[in-house]
C-alpha cells in the first residue's frame, strides 16, 4: 500500500491522466506527509480533483498553495483585492480559455503547479479538459521524438485570444481586456519543445497556444509542425474532463499538461480562482535552459 493510499482515498478518473481525491479538506495546516503525498500524487497524475471544498476562500486557497511552493501571481493581470496571487477568472468578463495552452508559458521559470478552485459553477457546461504531454511525447514514433527533442520554440503573451472560440458580444469585451491588461507587458521567452521534468525525470512537450512559431523555421513551416505535435498532445486517450460543481478544486501540474476551459455555457455564470506556484526554467534533453527574449525575468515583477 502507497503512502497516499494509507492518507486517503485515490481513484483515478481516466486511463491516462487524472485522479480524484477524497477524504481530505484542504488547508495551510495539512500535516506534511499528507502535503508530500499530495505532490507525489499530483506529478504521477498529472492532475488531481477534490470536490465539496466549500470551506476554501481565497485565504485558504493562498495558504494551501503555499504548502507546494512559493505562490506567483499572474505577471499582468494584478491579483484579486487582499489577496497576494489569487487570479479572478470570471466569464461573464469575457475570460473565457477556450484553447489549448499551459500556464503562462511566455515566461521562462512558468509556474509549476496550479490550484485552481470554482467558486461558481455553470448549471450546465463549463468543463476543463486536461491532456497529459508526456504520454503524447512517448507516444511519439522516435523518428519523431528525436526530431522534436531538438526543437525550440518561441512563446508570447501576443497571441490570437479571442479567434473564432466566442461569440462577438464576448469577443469584443474578452478582447478589450487582453489588450489592455493581458498583453500590458509584452513577454517573449524561448523554451524547448521537448524538456525533462525536474522531479519525474519524464520528456514532456511544452506547446499550446502561447507558442509563436519554432525557431528556425518560417511561419508556415511552425504551424504544420506545430500541428503534429499538438495533435499527439490531445488525442482523446491522453485527455481526461472534469464536470465542475461550486466548492471544486483541481490541481495539476503545469510542467507535463495542457489544460482548456469549454466554453458552451452561455450567459450562465462561471467564476474559478486560481493560485499558481513558481517554477524553474524547463532544461531541454541537451541540458540547455529556457531563455527569456523579452520582458522581466522573473515574475515577482507582475503587479
């Protein structure tokens, strides 16, 4: 029996990626192997679930997330009011994510976890799916792999936000904010396609929507390339979807996923926070580290 088994109840929610966790309330004053298991069993599934968290605030929320690591708050958008990293994603705003992407990506150490809690769930739709980017890379043929572990890309917070995903009324407004707030500071940061997780010692794809092009290669040339490897990271078998109820939490670990929020929830409301813990520039399979181009560094420069 696992130490996280003997700590709680685990069962996983797809083949491939995914768990849900009962039987722990989740607090700044968790026990410390509680806490270790919970990372162990985070980097293992790529994405873990907790329901009827009801008690959780933003406090809470801040203080539990420290227990994983340092918190870092969004490097443009500020925080919401009190609190020292809790990102509002509110859909009624137009904060709609509804395409494929990791976290903040646009900057070279991007977080290594994210906790991310409904604070009011849709009636109906309002789902996240996650996809699990090692098991797309070793699904790769190795022709394929070797390929991609020499690939390096350029991602930026300048990218297509609003594209067909919304209807115009939402577009419009989405779009006026990622003008104005989003993209305040532009950041621009290389990383490898193909990096080596810190703890999990696994190849995992760093893509989504924050990518640019590749470097080297025309603009053409990225976006079929691009578009193979994208295609491996959400095949259906690497994917797991979780049903949000208000009191949810979900945490994953952002260096091996992809996360996307659907957007088919209309005019109901739909408000998630979330917390973010810092991580470490990804190290490609030669040993080089990512390198920002633009923008600060670090981001406990972001407001």
């Amino acid at each position: 029996m696992s130490v996280a088994t003997e700590l709680f109840d685990i069962r996983p929610v797809a083949g491939r990626i995914g768990a849900e966790i009962a039987g722990v309330k989740l607090s700044g004053d968790l026990p410390a192997e509680t806490v270790a298991a919970i990372r162990a069993a985070i980097v293992a599934h790529k994405v873990v679930f907790f329901r009827d968290q009801t008690d959780l605030d933003d406090a809470r929320q801040e203080a539990f997330g420290k227990r994983l690591g340092s918190l870092v708050p969004h490097p443009t958008v500020p925080s919401a009011a009190g609190t020292e990293g809790v990102l509002d994603i509110d859909g009624a705003r137009g904060e709609r994510a509804s395409s494929w992407h990791t976290d903040v990506t646009f900057t070279p150490a991007y977080p290594a976890f994210s906790v991310l809690r409904s604070a009011v769930a849709a009636e109906t739709g309002g789902d996240t799916l996650w996809a699990n980017t090692a098991a797309a890379y070793a699904d790769l043929p190795e022709p394929l792999q070797e390929f991609a572990d020499r690939l390096w890309a350029l991602h930026s917070n300048v990218y297509d936000y609003v594209g067909d995903r919304q209807p115009q009324h939402r577009a419009k407004e989405g779009l006026n904010r990622y003008q104005t707030v989003f993209t305040s500071t532009v950041y621009e940061t290389e990383h490898p396609v193909v990096h080596v997780h810190p703890e999990s010692g696994e190849r995992s794809l760093i893509l989504g929507h924050f990518v640019q092009r590749l470097i080297g290669f025309g603009t053409s040339d990225s976006r079929r390339l691009l578009a193979i490897l994208q295609d491996h990271v959400v095949r259906p078998e690497n994917t797991v979807r979780w049903r949000w109820k208000t009191g949810d939490v979900a945490i994953w670990d952002n260096r091996a996923t992809q996360h996307r929020a659907i957007d088919d929830y209309g005019d109901q409301p739909r408000v998630v926070r979330r917390v973010t813990i810092q991580g470490v520039e990804p190290v490609s399979v030669d040993g080089r580290r990512s390198v920002a181009r633009s923008g600060p560094t670090k981001l406990e420069t972001a407001a």
